[in-house]
C-alpha cells in the first residue's frame, strides 16, 4: 500500500482511542525525504510518497489505512549534543562555531541541539563551554543555518 497523504499529527487527533494505530519507527533523517519504505510494528510493509509541494513528515505524522486504522511515524531517539548557552553571546559563539563546522542543528527555546560528534564534543570542551548528550526524540528534522535565504535582500 502507498501512502500519499499526511492526514495529521498524532498529537491534534481527537478521539485517537477509536482508531487502530500502527507504527513505524523512523530515523530522523527519514523526515526529509519524500519516498520512504517503512515496516510497521504489526509487520505490514508501506510506501510513503509525498508531493515536493506538500507538508512535510515530522514525528507523528499521521496516514489514514482505513475509516479505523492509522499509520503514525515516530522517530528514533538519536543521541544529541545539547548546548544551553548562558548568554546571548555565547549562543552566538557557539552559533558561529557550529556553523563554520557545516554542522545540522536546531534552535529551540535558548538550546541547541545537534547530533553527536566527538569533534564537536572536543572543541566544545576546550573552549569551555558546557553540554550534555541525550537521547532525543526529534519533531522535525534538524536544519542547516543558512543565512543567505532567511533574510530577505534588497539590493536596488
């Protein structure tokens, strides 16, 4: 069976307890994709195939298999560095450093989060700043900074 539509997010649907749910456990790198091949934890194999224009998958993203039945993904908890810089010029800092790295990494409520890295882990440690490493459970896929696209322009 193929999947095209997201019907919603686990989390905003009412009544959930009237449904059959089956999952799928994702990585978080799946979340980018547009096709994917999953297996369910009741072994049903499904295509997921999604428009380029349309929402994209995050953790919950819910498909309806029947007026009973849901697929829901869930993403795999990763191992992430997690980064509560303790002004706005070491969130800055680190923000510079980790771009400079071309490393993946979300921002969220005053913490930055990324996958684990040694190198990362090192140069974080020799410049004294402090972390932890976690298991996570990503909502959406972790992003690169990109700075040229998040501002508008206007050279005239």
């Amino acid at each position: 069976m193929v999947l095209t539509e997201i019907w919603g997010n686990i989390k905003d649907i009412p009544g959930i307890d009237n449904y059959h749910v089956e999952t799928c456990m994702v990585k978080s790198d799946d979340l980018h994709k547009r096709i994917l091949r999953v297996a369910s934890d009741h072994n049903h194999e499904y295509g997921i195939r999604i428009d380029d224009d349309g929402p994209r998958l995050e953790n919950g993203s819910t498909f309806k298999l029947s007026d009973h039945e849901l697929l829901v993904l869930r993403v795999i908890p990763d191992e992430m560095i997690v980064i509560k810089p303790n002004s706005i010029d070491q969130m800055g800092e680190v923000a510079h450093f980790l771009g400079n790295l071309h490393k993946p990494i979300q921002v969220k409520e005053g913490t930055i989060i990324l996958f684990t890295d040694p190198v990362v882990m090192d140069a974080l440690k020799q410049q004294g700043i402090e972390y932890r490493v976690e298991k996570r459970e990503l909502d959406n896929p972790l992003s690169y900074v990109d700075l040229v696209h998040t501002h508008a322009h206007h050279h005239e």
